[in-house]
C-alpha cells in the first residue's frame, strides 16, 4: 500500500490481471532488447508482482479450505 493507505496499482489489480502483467514483463526481460537500466526495472517489477501474485494465491488457498472444511463439517 502506498503511504495514503490506498493500494498499489499492483495490489489493485485483479490476480489475472497480475499474471498478464506479468507475463509481458517476463517476455520483455527474456527479449533483453532493452537497456539495462530498464531490464532491472522489468526484473524489480516482476518480483513485486510475484509477491502480490503469491500473496493472493495463499490467501484464496486459505479461503478455499475453509469453505471445504465448513462443507466437511456440514
């Protein structure tokens, strides 16, 4: 989150929309047609989005258990 406590572009985005962004930023460093600078800003970004892309996986992983095992418990 940003300072303002309003979410990031990247935490807003939706985990499809993470893994979109993503895979354009893969391509572009596996492409390395770009400056340095700009690669490690691709590399810097992809793991930020990594991150977000993981956090959100974990927390509907926890989601998805808990409904299974609420239905268990039925």
């Amino acid at each position: 989150m940003s300072a303002a406590g309003t979410p990031s572009p990247v935490e807003a985005a939706r985990f499809e929309d993470l893994l979109a962004t993503l895979e354009k930023t893969i391509a572009e460093l596996s492409s390395g047609a770009a400056p340095l600078e700009e690669l490690v800003a691709a590399h810097q970004r992809a793991v930020r989005i990594l991150a977000e892309a993981q956090a959100r996986l974990d927390e509907l992983k926890a989601r998805a258990d808990q409904i299974a095992q609420s239905l268990k418990d039925g």
